[in-house]
C-alpha cells in the first residue's frame, strides 16, 4: 500500500526518478512505512474511506473493529521477515560451488528454526523470492 501511495503521489513526469525510483535505495522503505502507519490513524482512516457509491462513510463500529484488528497476527509478519533475511543471509553466505546451490534445503533448515507454519513439499517460494536475486535488494534482504 505504502509503495503505491508513493508511486501515486508522485508529482513529476520522468517515470526513471518517480516514487520508490526517486529515493535512495537505503532509504525506499521510509515513505512506504510512513505512509502505511499513517493511513491507520482514526482521522486519515474515516477521510479514505467510505461506501463507493453513496460515500456514506465508514460506520464507527466499523472503524474501531479494523483499528482493533490491526495488530492480528503481527508476530507472524515478523518470523516471515526473519524467515526471508536469514533465507537471503545463509543462502549468499554458504554458497560452494562444490556442493551446489542447496536452496531447498537451507531454506527447510531457516523455516525449521524459524517457522510456526511446517513447510509443504512442493511449496517453490524461493522462485519468486526476486528480491534476493535482482534489483537493490540483491543478496542484502537481511
């Protein structure tokens, strides 16, 4: 969401330096987190909002039931960050080119450290982990 806000608001008209390609690789995150932290507090949350076709907006009950879920789960998101940056760290940092790559199996050792949910056989996440292979964050995730 934060990405997109950026991206959205952007107001110049050469696309190479427009939002998340505008800032420091270093700091890109800083406005997604901002603006994602922001659009949850009560006031920006009732201004965003509102039903699509009367703009009857957002029911209180509502409001404080999102506001109270917010926070579900958190815990989760943080093993899931963690999962990815030791994933990223271990995968660059034991590479030899003499056992292979390994990519199954050090990732089933970082989730079974790490992991609540058990991985499945045939789940292939690191095929679309890009972020580890290409652009800024390329075998620097952690």
């Amino acid at each position: 969401f934060g990405h997109g806000l950026h991206h959205m608001l952007t107001q110049i008209d050469t696309a190479d330096v427009s939002g998340i390609y505008g800032v420091p690789w270093d700091a890109v995150e800083l406005p997604s987190q901002f603006m994602e932290n922001w659009c949850w507090e009560p006031e920006a949350l009732a201004f965003i909002s509102g039903h699509y076709e009367t703009g009857e907006p957002l029911p209180q009950a509502m409001l404080d039931n999102m506001l109270k879920a917010k926070n579900y789960q958190s815990a989760m998101f943080v093993l899931r960050q963690l999962e990815f940056g030791l994933f990223d760290f271990r995968l660059h940092a034991e590479y030899d080119p003499a056992k292979g790559a390994r990519i199954m199996e050090i990732l089933n050792s970082v989730k079974e450290k790490v992991s609540v949910v058990p991985a499945t056989p045939w789940a292939r996440f690191p095929h679309a982990f890009s972020h580890i292979f290409a652009g800024g964050y390329a075998a620097g995730y952690y």
